[in-house]
C-alpha cells in the first residue's frame, strides 16, 4: 500500500534550518507531482510547496518563499524540504502528499 514517511523535524531556533525527508513506497513515485503541507496548532491544512514528478517546476507558498527548498530523489523514491531561516510562525507539523494521500507527519518547531 501507500507509505510516506516524513522525519527530520525538530526543536529550532528563529534563524535556524531544519531538512525534512519523506520516504516513499508502494506507488511509482516517479509518476506523481508531489507536495509539502502543514498544519499550525488549532488551524487549518496549509499548502507549503509543490514538486513536478521530474523535478523541474518547483512551486511555493508566499509565505517560505526564498526561506524553503523543495526536492526529490527519484532514484531513492525520497522528497525533501529544506527550511532556512526559520520562524516561529513555521511551527507546524508537516506532512508529505502525493496529492492523493498524505503521511503521518513530522513536527517542526521554532522557539527561542
């Protein structure tokens, strides 16, 4: 069945970065766009950021544009998120999707 499983997520500092890594199995990872999303406490799914399938168009929230960095890894089935200069405001807990489903998450947060 289809597994994403996100890791990386951590205790950060404002100012500090973080990469996340979202593994990906029982689905042709190579044939699907793929995305971040979070979730603040107590709000709603937010879209962060998508990824073509060849990794060539890479598209962001205004909020983490020039902050985060999406990626993948076709030949390892592995997404990525690089996040720099971290804000509290980025405390979250983020999920990978295929844009079908998503996985169990990761949390991220930024406090001093």
């Amino acid at each position: 069945q289809v597994q994403l499983v996100e890791s990386g997520g951590g205790l950060v500092q404002p100012g500090g970065s973080l990469r996340l890594s979202c593994a990906a199995s029982g689905f042709t990872f190579n044939n699907y766009d793929m995305s971040w999303v979070r979730q603040a406490p107590g709000k709603g799914l937010e879209w962060v950021s998508r990824i073509d399938r060849g990794g060539d168009r890479r598209t962001y929230a205004d909020s983490v544009k020039g902050r985060f960095t999406i990626s993948r890894d076709n030949a390892k089935n592995t997404l990525y998120l690089q996040m720099n200069n971290l804000k509290p405001d980025d405390t979250a807990v983020y999920y990978c999707s295929n844009n079908l489903v998503r996985g169990q998450g990761t949390q991220v947060t930024v406090s001093s």
